[in-house]
C-alpha cells in the first residue's frame, strides 16, 4: 500500500509561484513513476506533469510548459510541483498519484496510476 500525501496548495495572486509537495510512503519510492493531475470545479481531472523513476524524465501538459516544473528527491520520498506564472486558469484541486510498475508512454492518463492522494487546492485571483 502507498500513501501519498500532498502539501503547499493555497492562494496566490496571478504570476505569483507555489510548489506543491507530495509526500509517498513505501520503501521502493524510488521506482515509482510520479505524476500530478488537476481538477478544476466542473471540468474532468486532466494531467500536469509527470516524472519517470528510471531516467527521471519528465513530461508536461501544454498548458503548463514553462511555467511549472516537476522534481523528485528519492532520498525523501517526495515528488515536486513548482508553478510559477500563475493563472487564474491555474485553479484547481491538484493531486499527486504513483504508478509502481514501468509503462512507456501511460504517464498522462489518470487510469494508468495505481494511488492517489487527497488533493490540495490551488486558487489563483487575478
């Protein structure tokens, strides 16, 4: 079982940064493959940003590239999220998720993650 526990959401003014946190339980944290989705009220849960355990490359939406920026710290078991430029267009619950067995090519779509965690809002004010 993994648990996955986000942190650092809250409320900015536009073009300002935060940088969401997510902390993963489970001694192989290390091979899991890390993403971050968002969900804005009414709209469907879409993809950010992802990173791969083994060569630690990243993916980003469109939307996003640029502006954020995904990171992992193994020795701490914790995947990143740094945004900047902020949009109001930003605001959402953003989840982080874990996907523990390789896949190529599966890291932007929501149903290949085995856990998720809680969410954290985002709210960006223009």
């Amino acid at each position: 079982q993994v648990q996955l526990v986000e942190s650092g959401g809250g409320s900015v003014q536009a073009g300002g940064s935060l940088r969401l946190s997510c902390a993963a339980s489970g001694r192989t944290f290390s091979r899991y493959a890390m993403g971050w989705f968002r969900q804005a009220p009414g709209k469907e849960r879409e993809f950010v940003s992802a990173i791969t355990w083994r060569t630690g490359s990243t993916y980003y939406a469109d939307f996003v590239k640029g502006r954020f920026i995904i990171s992992r710290d193994n020795a701490k078991n914790t995947v990143y999220l740094q945004m900047n430029s902020l949009k109001p267009e930003d605001t959402a619950v953003y989840y982080c998720a874990a996907r523990t067995t390789y896949c190529s090519g599966c890291l932007t779509i929501s149903r290949n993650y085995d856990y998720w965690g809680q969410g954290t809002q985002v709210t960006v004010s223009s």
